[in-house]
C-alpha cells in the first residue's frame, strides 16, 4: 500500500525509485540503446491541417513489403515501419543559440524510420498518420523505389555495409556457417548524412566518410541486405572506432 511504502521509505529500508515499484508503478520499457521506450497513445481523429512542431515529422502510414521492388530484402524481425512525409516541424531548437535546426527530410520523401519511433497516431484526412522525431528516421528516398542508389540518410546518420568475418581461422579450421556470419558492428562507410549543425549554424567536422572502416557499437533497427552483403544504419555518435580499408 502507498502508507507501507511510505512508512519504508522513512525508514531508510527502501529508497524512491523501489518504493515506486513497490505500489505497483510500471517499470519503463528501454530499448536496446537504453533509451525508454515511448508508450503508444490512442490514435487521435484530426480534423483540419497538423502541423508538426520541433524536430517531429508527420508521416502518413505504409506498411514495407518484405521484399522492395530495389532489391532491399527487409529481416522480418527488425522490419521498419515506413511512410510519406507529409510535413515537416521547424526543426529542434538549438540549446545555446535558440536557432532551430534545418531537418534532412521534407514533404515527398519516402522514409523508413525506427520500430520504436511513431508512438503518436493520428488519423486525418482519413488516412492514419504518425508523428515521429527526424532521429528515428533511419533512410529517405524519392519514387516509388528504395534501392542502395536511391536512398538517402538523414542528418547524423550513416550506412555501413557489414564486414564479412573470415571462414577459417589461422590454424586452418573451418568456422560454421554461424560463426562465418558477417559482423553485427563493424564494416565500411558507403552513405554519409548530412553533419551536425552547431550553435552558430555552421556545418560541424564529421567524424567518418565514406570509404572508412569503422566499429560500432549498435546499429538501429534496420538492416538492408542485397545480395550476398548486409547493411546497417548507424548514428555517427555510435561509432568508437575508424581505420583505413586495407
């Protein structure tokens, strides 16, 4: 009860956090980058124009096919959620200047955004929409196609082609064909995003281009396989690592 709880609490035998848990409060759900993982609102019926605000991006629903008509073979169990743009927010404001942010994305633009990103629905114009902040889109592009020529990342992101792991190892073994898999967090830059913008407006140094070998220590929610490669979306700030390609 809330007077146990509180009773511990005086007590010294219980700090805050577990004496919320003690009376039954939900434990926030994290996603696997350790950020809390939004709760899904009921969807609002809208009558009229939504205009998003910040950095949040309207998008009208679309369910991905498994496979695109480019070729983009979409894992089933990381499958993005996609859409059109619809409108776009002024941007995130910046902390020191207050000048917002230009957003990478604009109305057209076919995206693929994170499984965790679109928690607020909205239904206008009789089409379901979803509002979602420009860091959960993970890749743009124009058409009715997304193929590794027509995709285009958003700021801060970029797109590593996985390194592949050796078959056999100095010893002469030969690895299983789970072991030989293609590295989850490592391989080389082949699309770069826009940089960073600072306080002043100015495009930041970014840190990888493409053609850098690089580690990470997770990509987002989407892998891309064409062919015999596999790709992944990487926020740049997620790299620890970089080395030139032999």
């Amino acid at each position: 009860s809330s007077d146990l709880s509180s009773l511990l609490v005086t007590a010294g035998l219980v700090d805050t956090t577990v004496s919320r848990l003690f009376v039954g409060t939900p434990v926030p759900k994290l996603d696997r980058r350790g950020l809390r993982v939004p709760l899904r609102a009921a969807s609002l019926k809208v009558d009229g124009t939504v205009q998003p605000l910040a950095s949040y991006v309207l998008v009208k629903s679309a369910e991905p096919e498994q496979v695109t008509k480019g070729g983009i073979l979409l894992p089933k169990s990381e499958k993005p959620k996609a859409g059109e743009v619809v409108a776009v927010g002024p941007g995130e404001a910046n902390p020191t200047s207050g000048a917002a942010v230009p957003p990478s994305v604009q109305a057209g633009d076919k995206v693929m955004y994170s499984r965790y990103g679109g928690s607020e629905t909205i239904k206008c114009s009789g089409d379901e929409h979803v509002l979602v902040r420009e860091d959960d889109i993970l890749v743009k592009y124009k058409g009715d196609e997304a193929s590794l020529e027509t995709i285009t990342m958003t700021r801060n992101k970029i797109l590593v082609k996985l390194l592949a792991k050796e078959e056999e190892t100095s010893f002469g073994l030969l690895l299983s064909k789970d072991a030989a898999k293609q590295s989850t967090t490592a391989g080389q830059v082949v699309a770069v995003g826009p940089r960073k913008i600072s306080a002043s407006g100015e495009e930041l140094p970014r840190d990888v281009e493409v053609g850098d070998m690089v580690r990470f220590r997770y990509g987002d929610e989407v892998s891309l396989n064409i062919g015999d490669d596999k790709f992944s979306v990487v926020s740049v700030s997620n790299c620890i690592a970089k080395w030139e390609a032999a």
